[in-house]
C-alpha cells in the first residue's frame, strides 16, 4: 500500500472522529505552542539586550573609578582622557561628569541628570542629532551654558524643533537649549535620553567642583583592537596613577564586548531552559496520542482481522496506524507553530520589543512533532501489527 494511500485512510479515520481526533491533537498543540512561544520570547530578549548594550556606544570601553572601601575613588582626571585620547588604538574619548538638578522651560519643569562631556561624547556614546547640533570645541573649551537635550527631556519639557535656541534654567542658571537628540529607547534609571548634555567645565565650575570626572567613555578604531586597547588603557593609566605591580588599581575598565557576549550566554542558556520546560507538555501530548491510539487498535480489532484475512501483512497494519500517530502529531504541531507564533507576536509588543522569528526554531518543532508521532505511535501500531487474525476476527 501507498504513502498516498495510508494517508488517505488516516485523515478518512480522523474526520469520522473529529472531536477525539482534536482532543488528541490539543496536548500536541499546547506544547509546540509553547515551545515556539517561549523560545521566541527568550530570543526577543536575547535581541533587546544585545541592541540595548549595543546602542550604548561603538566598539565601547568605560573607565570609571574602582570602589575602595565601599566608596568610589575619584581617581580619573581630565588629564587622564587625553592621554588615553593618544592611543593609537583609540578613536574617540569622552570624559563624563554627572550630577542632578532640576531643569525649568517656561512653566514646566522636571529633575534629570545633567552630565558634562565634551563633543566627542556623541560619536563615542552613538548618539545622534534630531535637531540643532551638538557640544562644539568652542562651546567646551570656553565652558558655555549650552545644553543639548535628550529626547524624554524635551519631551518633558514640551520643547521641540522650533524650540532651538530657547532658554531654560538649569538648578536656577540660565542655559541656551543648541540641539535635541535623536530618540534611543530606555526605562527608569537606565533611560539613555533623560540627560542634558552640557560643557565639562561647565558642570566642573556651576555644580560640582574639582577636577576629576566620574568615567571615560571610550570608543576603539576597529571591534578587533577591543583587547588591545583595553591592555594599553590599563597600562597608560597604571603608570600615570604610579601604581606598582603589588598595588590595587584605583580604575576599572569595562569592555563592552565581553559584556554583550555574557548577556547573549545567559539569554541563551535562558532560552534553552524555557524551551526544555515547554516540551514537557509535548512529551505529555505524546503520552495522549499513544493512549489514543491503544484505544483505537482495540475498538478496530475486528477491521484488522478482516483486513489480514484478505492479504494485508503485518507490516501494512503497522503503516497504517503510525501514519495515523504522525498525522495527528503532525496536524498539532502546525496548529501549534500558527499558536506559538501569534502569542510570541503579541508577548513581544506587548513588551516592547522586536518579534524574533528564527526559521530554525519552527523547523525543530515540525521534527520534534514528528519524532513525538513516531515514538508515540510505535508500540500501539505494533500492537495492532502482532493481533492474530483468527482472534481478531472473534473479538466481539
């Protein structure tokens, strides 16, 4: 007998028990509907993370003064940047210095970071202009009350593209508003647009003090030299602080590579976990097809007499009810990939992130569904392949 043949005598079964044949399918649907989906929702994550860090800066490392004692060292120097800045490994350096204030547009107001940089600061941290310019050399070098704002500032501060060159007051000092950044994405403390961007020395001289900085970002020339230039940071700022091999470094150097590929492991490993526990309920609606089928070789043992007494060898009564098992596992897990798919869509917007589809998670559910068909299937399709024809006949 046919492939063809088979299959057309098991959709003929499965639609003269329709409400069996869709209970059956269910549990195979729920768990490839739940593979699919939480599969999906772990690589969305994995994807959010990734843009996330990414969006932090181009071929980033961060300096940023080492925690002694529970307190953080105020270790890093204006000097320090520059000398960092004349590395051949490096393209760009922007020292940072941050503190919070209350920032006034006419009637609103709201309380944001206002962090002093230089004009690299935009280049380093992948930051782009939406209207104006920003921090310029002279601006920076003549410690002008300029400010540059981020895209949820000047949301708050109802200010927009015809707003440039506005005023607004900054802790009580007046500042003139030279450009509106372009939008970055980001919630609470980790909001990369709820900053004013202003001159170093301005926040040096109006509200903080001193001259060190809180951290140097740094943007390397080429995403190979990451190691490199984190070496020979390391080694400039160890002998610019006169440190000796025994003493604890006063700075830290964070890569932002090693930190892309640690989030990406564990958003990995995460998946993974999400996908093994999904399974469980396909293994379960295996458990259901296999019992289902149990059931059917017994009320069919009559029809399985009467077809081995006309010809049919065993091994045509064995194809016949594994193709039944693998349709019915089969039929579920397309079911299941439409479901998994739409409740990943719905999950991902939901969160605000973008939809991962990954063909290769819908190809291992079409081949899990079927592996689950045939493991399942096997035993009860022997079963119906090893009845005796003369007892099969006698069963009432």
């Amino acid at each position: 007998m046919s492939f063809a043949e088979l299959l057309r005598l098991a959709l003929s079964r499965l639609r003269t028990s329709r409400m069996r044949a869709a209970l059956t399918m269910l549990g195979v649907i729920l768990g490839v509907a739940s593979v699919v989906a939480l599969v999906g929702v772990g690589q969305g994550t994995t994807s959010n993370i990734t843009t996330s860090l990414a969006g932090l800066g181009t071929n980033l490392l961060t300096v940023s003064p080492s925690s002694q004692g529970g307190a953080l060292t105020t270790s890093l120097t204006l000097d320090d940047a520059e000398a960092i800045n004349e590395l051949e490994s490096v393209a760009g350096v922007a020292p940072e210095l941050s503190t919070n204030a209350t920032v006034m547009a006419g009637t609103e107001d709201t309380t944001t970071t206002i962090l002093g940089t230089t004009s690299a600061y935009a280049t380093v941290r992948a930051y782009e202009v939406w209207q104006g310019t920003f921090l310029t050399e002279v601006s920076v070098e003549q410690d002008l009350r300029v400010a540059v704002l981020g895209a949820t500032v000047a949301t708050d501060l109802g200010l927009g593209a015809d707003d440039l060159g506005t005023e607004i007051k900054v802790a009580g000092l007046p500042f003139k508003v030279v450009g509106i950044l372009q939008a970055k994405g980001g919630t609470g403390f980790q909001d990369p647009d709820d900053q004013i961007m202003v001159p170093l020395g301005t926040v040096q001289k109006y509200f903080v003090g001193g001259d060190s900085v809180r951290s140097i970002g740094v943007s390397v020339v080429d995403a190979d030299q990451m190691d490199l230039a984190d070496s020979e940071i390391t080694a400039l700022l160890t002998e610019r602080h006169d440190l000796s091999a025994t003493d604890t470094a006063d700075f830290d150097v964070f890569n932002q590579t090693q930190l892309l590929e640690a989030a990406s492991s564990i958003s990995g490993t995460l998946t993974l976990l999400l996908g093994g526990i999904a399974s469980i309920s396909l293994v379960v609606g295996g458990i259901g097809i296999m019992n289902i089928m149990l059931v059917s070789v017994r009320e069919r043992t009559r029809e399985i007499g009467i077809r081995k007494a006309i010809g049919a060898r065993g091994r045509d009564i064995l194809l016949q009810f594994l193709v039944e098992a693998l349709t019915l596992s089969l039929l579920g897990g397309l079911i299941g990939i439409v479901v998994g798919l739409a409740a990943s869509g719905v999950i991902a917007q939901l969160a605000g992130w973008a939809f991962a589809f990954n063909p290769g998670t819908i190809v291992a559910a079409v081949l899990f569904s079927l592996v689950v068909g045939v493991v399942f299937g096997v035993w009860p399709a022997r079963q119906a392949a090893r009845l005796d024809p003369i007892t099969a006949l006698r069963y009432e």
